[in-house]
C-alpha cells in the first residue's frame, strides 16, 4: 500500500478540543493533515485525520519528517543508522528533519466541523523525557 500524502496545518485551523488533546508535558506540538489515505511506520491513517507530533523522538519511534527546503512532509521512523523514509528508504539528515514523534491522531470524523461523534484523539504512549 502506498504511504499517505501529509501537509501540516496550522492549530487555528483544528477544533477547539484539539488543543485541549495535547499530553501534559508535551512540549510545542505541530499539527498534520492527511490529505491521502495510506500506511507507513506501522500506521494506517485515513485521509481527512489529523496526526500531532511533538517531542524528542528515540530509535524505534514513528515520526514526521519535513524536508530541510523544499517538498512535502511524510511519515518515516528512527533507526540506528538514521532516519528511514515511508517505504523503507534512508533518509539523508542533510534533506530531511524529525519535525517530532508522532504523539497522537485525530479521525476524520472528529475534524469535520459538523462532526456529532465523541471527539476523541488516539494517543500513543508517552515517553520519558
């Protein structure tokens, strides 16, 4: 399956309750909208779902990576060697940066403005600082 299409969306633009979502001790959080469905670092999102990043992300996390000029931000890990892309590639350091591990998603329900379902954001499990 192909890896899903991210853009980053400024927090003013999200539900009120997104902030609200955000883990104590989180630290600044960025917000990613996915604009095409797809899996990547052993995560299946749905076009439409928001995914927050935030934090120092450690070997073995899922992250967001944006690129250091020019392109469009997508879903990668942290290996020992560096950062592996969304289909399994190295991604040079020099190009690519952790914009931070991913911390939780919101469905595409509970974006929609008309949204009547229970918000809720999936979160991972927090880390040690």
């Amino acid at each position: 399956m192909t890896p899903p299409t991210l853009s980053p969306v400024p927090v003013e633009l999200l539900p009120a309750f997104a902030a609200d979502a955000v883990p104590p001790r989180a630290g600044p959080v960025r917000w990613f909208y996915v604009a095409e469905s797809g899996v990547a670092a052993g995560l299946a999102l749905q076009a439409g779902a928001v995914v927050m990043v935030g934090g120092r992300a450690h070997v073995g996390d899922s992250v967001v990576l944006v690129p250091a000029l020019r392109g469009v931000p997508r879903l990668g890990t942290v290996a020992r060697g560096g950062l592996v892309g969304d289909r399994g590639e190295r991604c040079d350091e020099a190009r690519w940066r952790v914009a931070g591990r991913i911390l939780g998603v919101l469905a595409p329900q509970d974006v929609a403005p008309s949204s009547v379902r229970p918000r809720q954001l999936a979160l991972f499990p927090a880390r040690a600082a």
